[in-house]
C-alpha cells in the first residue's frame, strides 16, 4: 500500500497528492533528484513493496527495456524497474481477479490490460490513472496487443471474438469472427498490417487489418493454442500449448520445425530481437531458450516453484522476463541462463489476527510463523515457529498466558506467550484447520477443519473430547457462556449443546455459503457473513433473523463484534470493512485502503480500535471513531517487520526498512538516503496512543502538519 511522504526539512519529502504544501528548503547532499518544485514534491510517495498477492498471468517489457509491466490474478497490475527489481507503481481498476494480459503502447506512455471482467483498461504511465474503459466483449478478455504505430489495440476474448479499437477515441473498429471456441492469444505482425490470433479451436489464424477478412488458418496442433507470436521480420508465426511450438512460415503457412522438449502445457513464447533464439514457459515449471536454426533447446532455466504463464525478452534480447503461479516475476540472463533477479513482494497474507484480553498484544501470522507486537510501542516482540506450513487461524485464551495456532499442517500448537515456547501440539485433523475458538474460561479449544470435522480439546491434557460431523463446515465460535459452540458451514449456522452434543437450533436464511460466525458479548445475538455478500443478526434464543446487513459487493469473510456489542464489523472480498449499527442494522463508515481481499478483522479490547487483517500483507489499525488508519503492521518472508503511518514515519526491525520504496514520478529509490527523516519509532508509539497521527506527528516533531 502506498504511503504519503511529509515534508519537514529535508527538501526530498512531502505531502500528500491532494493537498500539497508549502515545501522548506535547505542544502542537503543527499545523492538522489532533489526536488526543486511543490509540484514534483507531492508525488513523492514511500511504500512497502507488497508484490502481486496471486498468479502472476501476463509480463512485458517497456519498449525502452527499462521497466517490466506484469498482471496477475489479485485485479492488479504492477510497473518494475527492471535494473533494480523495485515496485514502482499499482494500477487498480478491474472488478475481477485475473488480469489475463498487458501491453504497452509503442512509445511506452499507454499501458492497456484485459481482465476476466469482460474488459480493457488503457492506463497513464505517469499517473497511474486508467484513461479510457473499452467494453465491447461478453466473456473474459485473454489477450491484448497494440498495433505498431499504437493507433489500433487488438482484445482476443473467450466470447470467440476479436476486437479491434481506435486507441485514441476507445471506439470499435472492427470484430473479427472466426474461432469456434475461446481465444487466447492475439498479437500483431511487426508491419502492422495483420493480426494472428490462437485459440481453444486448436487453430491460428491470420486476419488482415485493414478489411477484418481471415487470409489464412493454421492447423497442425493437437490441443488448445495458448499463445502466439511473431519474428520480428514477420516472416514466422510460433505458437505453443500441447507440450510443443510449431514455426509455421506466413507466406505458404507451412510448417518449418516443431519443438518438444516440455511435459506439459506450453503457456507463452516470444522471439528474441535478433530472431535466433525463441522463448517458452510451460506449465512444467520451466522455461527454455530454443535455438531457432538447429532447432534444438539452448538452455533450461528453472527456478519457477509453480506454472509459467508468460515469456517476453527485453529490446536488447539480453534479459528475459518470466511470469508464474508461484506470484513472482524472474529477470534471465540469457547469455548464461542464470537468474538475475526475483521481482516479488516480501509479505504474506495477513489471514488470521487476535488482542491478547489485556489489549497490550496483537497477534498475527505470517506464513508459517505468527509475530506477536506490542501495540503500546508499534514493535515486533516475539516471533513463534512451529508450525510446517502456513498458519491459518491464531487465538488467544482467557488469560492471555496462552495462544492457540492452526496450521495447513493439520496440527494445532498451544504457546506459552511469555516464553513464546510450544506447551503442546494438537493433532487429530486429517486436512488444515480453518478455525479455532477458546471456550470462555479457557479449558477447551474448539477446531474446524477443511476435514469438516468439529474437534472440541482440553487444553490441559491436550486430548480430544468429542469430535462433530454434521455439515460442511467453514468457522465455528464459542458462545459467551461456553455452553454452546457455533459453527457456519453450506447455507446454515448450526449451534451445538457442548453437554448433550445434541444440535439445538439450526438458522436458516442465507442463499450461499455461510464462511463467519461469531457471538455478541452478551450471547444474545449471533452474526453471520456469506458468500451472498450479506451479515445476518440472529435471535439466538428464537433463531429468528433479526436483521440483514447489505453493504458489499462480493463474499463476507470475516465478522466481528466490538466489546460492549453495539457494532459489528464485517471484512469482504470487495476490499472493505464495513463498521454496522447493531440496533439499527445500518452501516456506520466504509474502511478502505486495502489492496486485496480482508480475510480476518479484530476489535482491540477497550473498544478504540479495529484491525483488519488482508490478502494485501497487511494488517491494518483504524480509529474507530473517526474511521482512520492509524498504522499498518507488516511481517515479511525473512522474519523482518515495520510499523507505518499513513504519512510514511515507521518503526521496524534492523532491515525492515530495506523493502521500503521511495517513488518519484516512475524513479524509485531506496530508504536508506531517507532513513533519519522518516525512522521514528516515537511517532508511532504516540500515534498508537493518541489514535491520531497528526497528532502524533505535531506533539512529536513539535510542528503542525496540515489534515489530510
């Protein structure tokens, strides 16, 4: 998430974009562009670099090789400088996850992407704004080329189609139909002059811009083409998917050599500059450098942890650039065949948060370790390992002496928090475990599993009491007075006698799946989210619906009650948290500022604040009352951390700070030129106390800074 700089003596920082300031100057020796203008001043922007939080789909080159454009399955795309690896710039926009394809205009100014959303954005480089929205398809858009002059963008879709539009005014062209199934690939020929486009058809074909007509069709493969490309004499056509690539000759539409070296899906292929050499990435994880005369393989890279979606070379043919499942972009020497560098982002889901009772200890995950902070201080204090595989669900019990932490390990570990050692690990699940509750008085631990097994412990002896199976389970919580446990799963909430085991109560009313469940305070109201993008309240003594909360735009993932019940927050795909009204049913403030889907929220103690946890690596903290974000809490990959305000003042480990962006215009740079300026632990600490980081930065620096 990008983080504005403020300005305080140090001529290279400064205020937000929509409300710059007055700037201070003084002579620094800083080594990077001083900024000179109040203009150039408000686009300096500090961030972490959080990378693609899904599937890496399509990559590209800059046509001057000094960025790399890439769109992945988080409705995200993301500009790199090639030479550094560093995230420069988000470009968000799309309503559905998977951005197939990107591209960039011939003089690298216009950047265009197709999503499964049906559409085609075309974006400022600069700005980062989308300048024109091209709707025309009915299915997901898979492809997306601009012509040579960058007067025409061509959009191959699953509706069968392909669209030409004029660039400058975002009108249809022409629609070219000929594919009897989903298209994939579209690119056009170096002249401008044609377009091939591959499909599901099994085919390619060859269209003439300028009548829309079909000259030509080329069969030859066994399985559905997933990508096309030109040499840049535009002379051959390569294509791949069924494990092979076919050279096919334009002129005669002969084949000219087949390729097979892959053992599975061939997904992307490009030429290099020079025509010698052609690129594959492959559904078998690797990518190989074809010599294109012997037509034998050069060289097999392989470092990809996942499926390769695309392959593109950059202007000089001395990089290649390669995009995968596994959520990182790899730069090749293509000389030597060795990687140069990882473009990725360093934090993981933040799936899973929870308040120690006392309010002094926030717990999160990161991957396979949970990081506990003290939220007086804004500082990692402990980080706990034990766990084999992604943690997905933590719980503190009654007392806070002890924390419950479930696994994709199917294990449940119960720590000592002062000691941060394991005091026992739970097995009994035969699949992860999505959630874990602790009974009031801390004695049993309720667990669900992807199993759909309701496992209820004693944490003393660390045995199973009594395992449940009733339905498909997604969460489950214990009711204020530990007599009864909740558990949500297919369209129901079941809740269940934890004395009988008998079922008493069945809800009905939601049209989806049920994934949250969680108990008002006082037990008398139990809420609900659902796929059906809906919170329902429930009379837990009738099982009648009290009220229905509608307010997001996709799945309800997670719920939670405030202390002295009178809100409820609710965190959905669609990006937000939304803080209700209880008795009124009506929503209170929208909380927006995440970059991917919330996946846990949690209500400090006394009531003051809310954090909110995402798919974006971050764990958010909020001012209730006036719906701020006060800091951010991230862990990354290597056990390093950072706490951030909104104004880019941070606190971290010894190194946290080197995944710290500074972008100026598309210049990024590091933090360390920036460090003494904006390392300061004590704004934190205040800006956690007070719930206010203007405060904060005013009692601390001793100056005012204007509001946001």
């Amino acid at each position: 998430m990008i983080h504005k700089l403020l300005p305080k003596l140090l001529i290279a920082h400064c205020s937000l974009p929509i409300a710059p300031f007055v700037m201070f100057f003084i002579i620094t020796t800083i080594p990077i562009p001083v900024l000179a203008s109040e203009k150039l001043a408000s686009e300096a922007q500090i961030f972490v670099q959080m990378g693609h939080s899904g599937s890496v789909l399509s990559v590209i080159f800059s046509p001057d090789g000094q960025y790399v454009l890439s769109g992945g399955k988080d409705k995200i795309l993301i500009l790199w400088e090639a030479s550094t690896g560093r995230e420069i710039r988000k470009f968000e926009g799309h309503t559905n996850n998977d951005i197939n394809s990107v591209a960039f205009s011939p003089n690298g100014r216009t950047l265009a992407s197709g999503s499964r959303d049906k559409t085609i954005i075309l974006w400022d480089i600069e700005t980062g704004n989308a300048i024109k929205i091209l709707k025309g398809h009915i299915a997901s858009v898979r492809s997306v080329a601009f012509s040579p002059d960058g007067k025409v963008l061509a959009s191959g879709s699953w509706d069968k189609t392909i669209i030409l539009w004029d660039v400058a005014a975002g009108n249809v062209i022409k629609i070219l139909k000929g594919h009897d199934d989903y298209i994939d690939s579209v690119v056009f020929s170096p002249d401008g002059r044609s377009i091939a486009s591959g499909g599901q058809d099994k085919t390619i074909r060859l269209w003439e811009v300028s009548t829309g007509k079909e000259l030509r069709k080329f069969e030859g493969h066994n399985g559905h083409v997933k990508s096309v490309a030109f040499s840049h004499d535009g002379k051959i056509l390569a294509s791949g998917i069924d494990k092979t690539i076919i050279l096919w000759d334009i002129e005669t539409g002969n084949v000219i050599k087949t390729f097979k070296e892959h053992t599975d899906i061939v997904s992307s292929v490009a030429f290099s500059p020079d025509g010698k050499v052609l690129a594959s990435g492959s559904f078998d994880k690797t990518v190989i450098l074809w010599n294109i005369e012997m037509g034998t393989a050069i060289k097999i890279l392989n470092k990809h942890t996942d499926y390769i979606s695309s392959v593109d070379f950059s202007p000089d043919g001395r990089t290649l650039a390669s995009g995968g499942f596994d959520d990182t972009i790899i730069l090749w020497n293509t000389a030597t065949g060795s990687a140069i560098k990882t473009l990725k982002g360093y934090a993981f889901y933040a799936k899973s948060i929870a308040f120690s009772r006392d309010g002094k200890i926030l717990a999160s995950e990161s991957y396979d370790t949970i990081i506990l902070w003290d939220v007086a201080t804004g500082s990692a204090i402990k980080t706990l390992k034990g766990h084999n595989e992604w943690v997905s669900a933590i719980a503190f019990g009654h007392d806070g002496r002890t924390l419950a932490s479930g696994g994709w390990d199917n294990t449940i570990i119960l720590w000592d928090v002062a000691a941060g050692s394991v005091i026992k690990t739970l097995k009994g699940h035969t699949s992860w475990v999505k959630s874990i509750a602790f009974s009031p008085d801390g004695k049993t631990l309720v667990s669900v599993g992807q199993d759909n097994a309701i496992i209820l412990w004693d944490t003393a002896t660390g045995s199973a009491i009594k395992t449940l199976k009733g339905h498909w389970v997604k969460s489950v919580a214990f009711s204020p007075d530990g007599r009864s446990i909740a558990s949500g799963g297919d369209y129901n909430i079941t809740l269940w006698d934890i004395t009988t085991w008998n079922v008493t109560k069945t809800f009905t009313g939601h049209t989806d799946w049920v994934v949250p469940v969680a108990f008002s305070p006082d037990g008398k109201t139990l809420a609900s989210g659902s796929v059906d993008k809906t919170v329902i309240l429930w009379d837990v003594a009738t099982g009648s619906a009290l009220k229905t909360l509608i307010g997001h735009h996709s799945n309800v993932v997670t719920v939670a009650f405030s202390p002295d019940g009178k809100t409820l927050a609710s965190g959905s795909v669609d990006k937000t948290v939304i803080l209700w009204d209880v008795a009124t049913g009506s929503a209170i403030k929208t909380l927006k500022g995440h970059n991917d889907i919330l996946l846990s929220v949690a209500f400090s103690p006394d009531g003051r604040f809310l954090v909110s946890g995402s798919g974006d690596g971050t764990s958010r903290c909020w001012d209730i009352n006036t719906g701020r974000e006060i800091a951010q809490f991230i862990s990354f990959r290597d056990a390093e951390w950072i706490v951030i305000t909104p104004e880019g003042y941070y606190n971290s480990s010894l190194n946290g700070d080197k995944l710290l962006n500074v972008r100026i215009g598309n210049n990024v740079y590091g933090m360390d030129h920036y460090r003494s300026e904006f390392y300061n632990p004590q704004i934190v600490e205040t800006a956690l106390k007070l719930g206010d980081t203007q405060k904060a930065i005013s009692e601390v620096i001793g100056k005012q800074k204007p509001n946001r």
